[in-house]
C-alpha cells in the first residue's frame, strides 16, 4: 500500500513551522557566541548587558528579519514573472535587474573618489556611512533603468510576446555587464573589490533601517497580487482567454512587471546579487500545494523566507572563521535545480 497523501493544511502547517524553526536557529549563529540562556533573556528584554543586547537585537535579529524579507521578495517575484510570462523557467533576474544595480553600483564607485571622501569629511560626514547609503541608491536607480530599457523594448514591435520579453531582457543584462566590467576596469582597485564582494550577494551588512525600507515594498507587493490573484490564474489560460474573462492583460501584466521590478531593485541594492530564488521556490510550491495564484504567493512567502534564512546559516557555517557570499551558495544550489528542471521538461 502506498503512504497517504499528506493533506493540504498539514502542508501549510508544515511550512509555518519550517519558517520559525529556521528563524529560531539562526539566532544561535554568528561571529560571537550566545548561549541559549542568553538569547531566551534577550527575547525576553532582559539582556544580561549592553553587549548582549546590541548583538543580538542589532546584528542577528535584522539580518534574520532582512534574510526572510530578502526570500519572501525574490521568491513572489519569481512567482508572479512565470505566471506572467506562462514559463517556469524564467527567473527575475532575466530582466536585467541585477545588470542594472551592477552598473548603478559600478559608478558610484567611480565617482566616490578619495577627494569626494575628503569632502564628505569636512562637513562631518564619514565617507563608510555615505558610501553605504550611495552604494545601495545608485544600484536601485540602475536596476530601474534596466527594467525601463525592457520597458521600451516591450512596448515596441519586438516586445509583443511573452518571450521576446524574456530576449529583451537577457539582451540588457548583457549590454549593461558589459558597461560595469569597463568601468570597474578603470576604477580604483579597492573600491572595484568592494562592488564584486557586493555583487556576488551578501547578508553581512544588513542593517535595522534595512529592514524598515523593504517591510513596507514586500507587505504592498504581496497585498496587490494576493488581490489581482484570480486575474494571474486568468492569465495562464492564454491572452485570448484572459481577456475573454474581462481581463485588461495589458494592465495586470504592466503592474505586475512593476511590482517585479520594484521588489527585485530593493532587495539587489541592499544584498546584492542572490540569483535562482525565484526560480526554485516557485517550482517547488507549484508542485506541493498547487498552481493558483493565491496559494503560490503565500507558499512563497513561506518557503522563500525560510530558505534564504537556511541558506545564510549555511553561508556562516560551511568555512570555519569565514563567510560565503550568499549568491554563491544560491547559485550552485539553483544551477543543480536548473538542470533537473529541464531534465524533467525534456
């Protein structure tokens, strides 16, 4: 006799304790150790001294909360480009995005020079605070004119299909990569290195105020495609069909590649670039729980965010006294999930 399917709510359930188990462990992780005794007084509020307190409510809790928000982002992004485009295949970072905060990072860097620092420093600004803030600003307005320079693509004669949407959009992340190696080739070896580091999409800086900018974009993101969700299954019928149904595809398909772009911008000029998210968690939540729209985006915000908490464990653990970039760990881990996929479509 086979085993019995388990039922959707154990699922869920599963899922929901999966998210806190993942949350809760990594607390335990990190540069400077924290007995359990210690973190259950933190979570408590009472903190055995100041040092404690700033550890575990300035460094581990934002960056867990900044991982999970990081998942959640990149996994319903993903989510919503495939309905979208009707491909499962596509990943968000197909549309240039990534390119595009490389080469808004890559001139910031080119143009925050020593002499720019030393300004910065007569008006009582230290030059790691501003470059910080610029770094992450120029990135996201990068990421924007990529998804624009798609944008203008889409909206001529060579953008009317879905796939010629997805060729728009791995043309410009070639163009754009392109424009970044030249420039990081000119720039200034050191400030060079800290935009590769950035790039290869890291959860080391995250920061309280960072998590304060993507709650607000991710919670507003999710809202609006858990409301048009019934308008996304209509699109996986067909254009046609879609529109048979009353649906102005045109429009939802509009503002679901702005909200594709918006969640995907924030999260690569805060962490860089963390590929192949929102490839694999979609594919694996269509397979359990199922392909309504409504029930992927919440699967989503589930399995992303637990994921890429596990995954940061990992990036802290896999060295001893070193940590791994987190695209890295996503990229071999995504490029295996990429293969199979197409092992099991063929």
């Amino acid at each position: 006799m086979g085993r019995a399917p388990l039922s959707i709510t154990l699922k869920w359930w599963l899922l929901s304790i999966a998210a806190i188990g993942a949350c809760g462990i990594s607390l335990f992780f990190g540069a400077a150790e924290l007995s359990p005794n210690q973190i259950t007084q933190c979570l408590l509020g009472q903190c055995d001294n100041p040092t404690e307190s700033l550890i575990f409510w300035q460094i581990r809790v934002p960056r867990i909360a900044v991982g999970f928000l990081v998942g959640i982002g990149l996994a319903v992004a993903g989510a919503t480009l495939q309905n979208v485009t009707r491909n499962s295949l596509t990943d968000p970072y197909l549309f240039g995005v990534v390119a595009g905060a490389g080469l808004g990072a890559s001139i910031a860097t080119l143009l925050f020079s020593e002499s720019v620092a030393a300004q910065l420093g007569l008006i009582g600004v230290d030059a790691d605070t501003a470059f910080s803030i610029t770094l992450p600003g120029a990135a996201f307005l990068g990421a924007l004119f990529a998804v624009a320079l798609v944008q203008v693509l889409v909206s001529s004669a060579l953008g009317r299909r879905t796939e010629h949407l997805l060729l728009a959009g791995v043309a410009v992340s070639f163009m754009l990569g392109a424009f970044s190696h030249f420039i990081l080739f000119i720039a200034e070896p050191f400030a060079a290195n800290k935009v590769v580091f950035w790039l290869m999409g890291s959860l080391a800086r995250a920061e309280v105020w960072y998590a304060w900018i993507m709650l607000p974009i991710v919670a507003l993101s999710v809202a609006v495609l858990l409301l048009f969700g019934r308008h996304l299954d209509a699109l996986l019928l067909g254009d046609e069909s879609a529109k048979s149904l009353g649906v102005n595809v045109t429009v939802i398909r509009m503002l679901c590649l702005a909200i594709c772009a918006a969640l995907t911008a924030c999260i690569v000029s805060y962490c860089g670039g963390i590929g192949f998210v929102g490839l694999m968690i979609p594919h694996i939540i269509r397979n359990w729980l199922g392909v309504t729209s409504r029930t992927l985006i919440m699967g989503c915000v589930l399995l992303g965010g637990t994921f890429m908490v596990s995954v940061d464990i990992l990036a802290r653990t896999l060295l001893s006294g070193q940590e791994i970039p987190i695209g890295i760990i996503t990229s071999a881990i995504g490029s295996i999930f990429f293969f199979l996929a197409i092992r099991q479509r063929a």
